[in-house]
C-alpha cells in the first residue's frame, strides 16, 4: 500500500520545515564608525570569556575604567579611514559572501550571514533560518584555523540560542580548514596572482596572522600551530624560488606575552636589515578588515617605509573573489553531504 499525504485540519497553523540553511559567520565590527558604536562593539568583544580570559572581577574595571574610556575614540579614527559607502567593509564583504554562495548553491539551501559581535546577530540569523523552514542548518565560521576565541565562541553563541529554542534544528559546524587542499589552492592561486600583478618583485612575502597571547598556546589551543602549518603549505604551494616567506602575528593587545615574532617589529626590522621590497598577506583572514585595510595596508606600509623600505605592498584576502568563492562552496558543499 502506497502511504497517502492527508490534508491538514483547517485550524492547522502553516508550518515551513524540510529545507536546509546555511549561517556563514565571521567576528564583528561596530555599526558606525564613532566612538560610540565602536565603544558598544568593544564593549561585547572585550567581555567574552573566552577573548579575554582574565577573571571578570580583575577584568571588569580595567575594561570599563580605562579601556572603554580611551580605545574607542583612537579606534573609531582607524574604521573612519577604512569604512566605504557599503559600511564596514569586513560587514559588506560577509554580506556579499552569503550572496555570491546563495547564488552558487541554488534554491534547495538557504544562505544568511551574522556576526559573532554586533549585528546582524547570530541568534537572530539562527532563528530567521528556522522561521524559512530550515530544519538543518550549517554553522560556518569562517576562520580557517581553529582558535577559543573565534571558532569556539561562534558555537557558544549558537548554543545559546539553541537553548531558548523549543524546536531546534539540527547543526552542523564547518570544521577549521588550514590545511585543507581547496584552501591552500585557493590562497596560492589568488596570491600568486596578485603577486604577479605588482609592478615589483617582492624580497620577502610577510604571511602575517592575527596574534593571540601566548598562554593561549601553552593551554592547548591548537591556533599557533595551524597558522604555522598553513604558512607552510603555502609557501610550498607558491613555490617561489628567490621569494623569501616569513611568518608574523599581529595586532598584539594589553601587557601579555603574544606570539611571536610580532608583524609591526618585523617590518622595521627588515626595512633596517635592508630588506626594500616587500609584500605582506593575511592567510587567517577570509576577508578584509581593520586589521588588513588599517593595520597593514596603512600603518604597515607607514613603519616599513620609514624604517628605509622602498616598495610595499599589502595583498588582498580572498573575500567574495571567484577563487575564494570556488573554495568555499566546496568546503560548505562537503560538510552538506547526506543532507543535499
């Protein structure tokens, strides 16, 4: 016997169910660039337990005495000189990610974006997911290597709403992929590219990371070691005879040990070495931010200029490029298996 759908009673509500949805995440950014947004984006950022792992009580008064009193109005400044009539630009970047894999991946999957810091929000784009009937949902963080305070802290956030929710969905996390062939592809085809397109030939190509303390690394957080061993794959995968590659952290914060060597150190350091031509990368960042746009693309060029350099140039990430795009619908489209 053929099993036969029966037809809802007429007091039945409309129920959307059996698609599949996609949350693509990265970190955050304020909503404008002042010292006001910015101060309420820090004050998000800087109070996850897992960002800053120093006891609240200690934490707490350092946070909201002098750190909120005084970084805002610095850091505003820096988003003003990176921000685009689209916004932020790691927000627009993200945005148009979504868009682009939405379009790759069809009808049959539902693709949004969140931020873990700001808007639009992760419980929010988890529950507008849910409301389109998605049942299944691919959490994505987009950091290739695996850290507490990123990876992790996107799950937190997603548990968090999971717990509020009567009719959860079923969640998958796209693992870190640092040394997954599609990404070490992907970055050596799109930077060789940029390489090429420079009207000089690099000394030295700086694969700078966003730095973590220290202790981070000695309390098993797996960060350090996957920065190392993708900057390793890449630069086999480059294959760039005469180019040498130097691997960095940046944005160090506070009076910690960070990892090291640091990136503002070391372009001084190579400048003064006589090192003149030169080109930096950021391999840990799937699309451009602050930290790319401010941080090396302005102020790295400002100390390694100044220290004698002559030709510096700072790469763009992947972000909503066609090699990016390639890589990242195949990686979502392997973790979507049994269920596309």
């Amino acid at each position: 016997m053929t099993w036969q759908p029966q037809s809802l009673p007429a007091e039945h509500p409309p129920v959307k169910s059996g698609s599949i949805g996609v949350l693509l995440v990265n970190l955050g950014t304020p909503d404008a660039p002042d010292a006001r947004s910015v101060k309420r984006y820090l004050a998000e950022f800087l109070s996850d337990r897992r960002v800053v792992e120093i006891p609240p009580l200690v934490w707490q008064p350092i946070l909201r005495g002098i750190i909120l009193n005084t970084r805002p109005k610095k850091s505003a400044h820096a988003y003003s000189q990176v921000w685009t009539e689209r916004g932020s630009p790691l927000a627009a970047i993200t945005a148009e990610q979504a868009s682009a894999l939405q379009a790759r991946l069809g009808e049959a999957v539902r693709v949004r974006h969140a931020m873990r810091y700001g808007r639009p929000s992760i419980g929010d784009e988890l529950q507008a997911l849910m409301d389109e009937g998605c049942e299944r949902i691919l959490l994505a963080p987009l950091y290739p290597q695996y850290s507490g305070a990123t990876t992790a802290t996107v799950v937190d956030k997603a548990a968090d709403k999971l717990r509020a929710m009567r009719w959860q969905p079923a969640l998958r996390i796209l693992p870190p992929y640092h040394d997954d062939p599609l990404h070490i592809d992907a970055l050596a085809t799109d930077l060789g590219a940029q390489l090429d397109a420079l009207d000089f030939v690099p000394e030295v190509l700086l694969l700078s990371f966003h730095g973590m303390p220290e202790r981070t690394l000695h309390l098993g957080d797996p960060y350090h070691c996957q920065c190392r061993k993708t900057a390793r794959l890449l630069e086999a995968a480059l294959s760039r005879p005469g180019l040498r590659v130097v691997t960095t952290f940046q944005s160090r914060f506070g009076r910690a040990k960070w990892l090291e060597p640091a990136t503002d150190d070391t372009l001084e350091a190579e400048a003064r070495a006589g090192t003149r031509r030169l080109a930096v990368a950021a391999p840990g960042f799937s699309a451009d931010c602050l930290e790319t746009l401010e941080e090396l693309a302005i102020r790295g060029r400002e100390q390694f200029v100044e220290a004698g350099g002559t030709h510096y140039a700072a790469l763009a990430c992947l972000n909503a490029g066609e090699v990016g795009m390639t890589m990242l619908e195949g990686l979502v489209r392997r973790e979507l298996a049994g269920w596309l």
